[in-house]
C-alpha cells in the first residue's frame, strides 16, 4: 500500500470494470477511500471487496449516469460516509452508436448524451460547491482520442466527448474560484469490455488502433493509471486535456 492519496475520497463512476476498476483499486492502493458507482451493485460490491482484501477503504454504490436522481443520491451517499469528496472520476461511458451516422437511431444517440455528457456534467456540477465548501477538490473528466481526432463511424461518441472537453474548460474556469481543478483526459486503446466489444462489432477496428499509435498495440488498464493519478495530485494544472494515446495523435 502507498500513501500518494492518503485519506483522500474518491468517486469513480463506472468503477466497477475496464479502466475504472484499475482506477478504484489504484486509488485505494494509494491509500484513498473510494467510492466505486456503477449501474451493477453486485459488480461494485465485488471491486470493494478486492480493495478490502488488500486492507483499502471502499462503498459500493449503484447510479446510473443517465438517470440524476441516481446521481444526487450517488453524491449523499458518499457525504453520508466518508463526510466530503475531494477527487470525483467521471469515468463512466458508453459507445453504443457505433456506424455511418445515416445509421444511427436517435434512441442510441440519447442514451450517448445522457450517459457520457449530461451524467457527467450534472455529477461535477452538483458535487463542485461541496467540495468547494471543505476547501476544494478535483474533477476528472474521462475522455478520448476520439474527442480530438473524431474517427469517422464513432461520430456520437466522439461528439459526447468533445463536447465533455469543451464542458471541462468552462468547469475549470466556473470552479477555480472554489479550489477545484478540472481536467480531461483522453485515451486512446486500451484493453477493456467497451473497445473488445467494438473490435467484435467492426472487424477492422483493432487492427486499426494497433497500427493508428507509434507505439503499435492495445494498452492494458494499468497503463492508463499514472495520467490519472498526476491530474488527481496537487499540480499546477487545470483545464487540460491530457492524452495518454501511445502516440496516436504525434502520429497523424
Ligand atoms: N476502452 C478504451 O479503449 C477507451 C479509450 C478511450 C476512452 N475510453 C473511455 O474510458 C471510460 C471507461 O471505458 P472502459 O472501456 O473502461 O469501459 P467498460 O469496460 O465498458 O466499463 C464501463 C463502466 O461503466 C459502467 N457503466 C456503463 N453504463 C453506465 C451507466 N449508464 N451508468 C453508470 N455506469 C455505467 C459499467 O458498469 P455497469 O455495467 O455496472 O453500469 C462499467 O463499470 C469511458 O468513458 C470510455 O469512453 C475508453
């Protein structure tokens, strides 16, 4: 165990598998007590229990990121436990327009604003002026390479992410004023459910991401973790977009 987040409480949305599992159980290995929300309790329950079994602190919670109430109650729950938050994980995200934009149903591109735009900013933003209230915070709005390079055939989630980044830099400047950093970071591939299922979906997808980054392959989950935790430290840092693409974009 380290103490990089000592007693720090972090939120993590859709914490309970890809890269926000590598993210909760890497914060509570780093000594932060953390929230682990997704739509599954049972599958926060089972990330909470690796994290005490390494002798972590952790709270399953079960919110979906379309629905606010969800959200609002995500946010009391946290308070109720651990009395404040100081870094919040906007994680959770979804890609289920994959296709020619001619193809994709308006069902699939609400769920896409929902999910990865309205969820996150109404979380950050209802969470912002409490932990401006005990001294600030930071926000960590989880993005990608899709947002900068938009790709054809995932234009919907490309859109939800850019227009995520756009929303960072206003939080950035609404929130320094409250001690909150805000930041986006914007992955390119990595080994997960969302990115094993779209390779399944469009055979050409992953040969694609493998010869799209000068370093040519798949990143694991772990390798996605230290850009996480320098956003969430104390740097001079706010309303960035980090990247963390193994050189895709140095490479178009
Ligand atoms: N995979 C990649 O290569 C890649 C690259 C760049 C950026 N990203 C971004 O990184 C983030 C994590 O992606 P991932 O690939 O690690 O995801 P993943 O393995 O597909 O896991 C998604 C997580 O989000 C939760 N989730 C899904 N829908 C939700 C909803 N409506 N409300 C609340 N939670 C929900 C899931 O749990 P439940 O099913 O229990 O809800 C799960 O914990 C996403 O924002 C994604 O866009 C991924």
């Amino acid at each position: 165990m380290g103490d990089k987040f000592k007693d720090k409480v972090v939120i993590v949305t859709g914490g309970s598998r890809g890269l926000g599992r590598a993210i909760s159980v890497g914060f509570a290995r780093e000594g932060a007590q953390v929230v682990v929300a997704s739509r599954k309790i049972a599958a926060c329950q089972e990330v909470v229990a690796l994290i005490e079994k390494a002798g972590g602190i952790g709270m399953a919670h079960a919110a979906h990121m379309g629905e606010v109430a969800d959200l609002d109650a995500l946010i009391a729950a946290a308070y109720e436990r651990f009395g404040r938050v100081d870094v919040l994980v906007n994680n959770a995200g979804i890609n289920v327009a994959l296709g020619p934009l001619s193809e994709i149903t308006t069902t699939a591109f609400d769920k896409m604003v929902d999910v990865n735009l309205k969820g996150a900013w109404y979380l950050a933003s209802r969470l912002a002026p409490r932990m401006g209230e005990h001294g600030g915070g930071c926000v960590i709005n989880m993005l990608s390479v899709a947002a900068l390079c938009t790709p054809a055939y995932s234009g919907i989630y490309a859109a939800t992410k850019a227009a995520l980044k756009a929303l960072t830099e206003v939080m950035a400047q609404e929130w320094a004023p409250w001690n909150i950093r805000v930041n986006a970071l914007a992955p390119g591939s990595y080994h997960s459910d969302l990115t094993d299922g779209a390779i399944a979906a469009l055979p050409h997808y992953g040969e694609g991401m493998v010869t799209a980054a000068l370093i040519p392959r798949i990143a694991e989950t772990e390798e996605i973790l230290n850009p996480v935790f320098y956003l969430a430290s104390e740097a001079f840092t706010t309303g960035i977009t980090l990247v963390a693409d193994g050189g895709l974009m140095a490479k178009r």
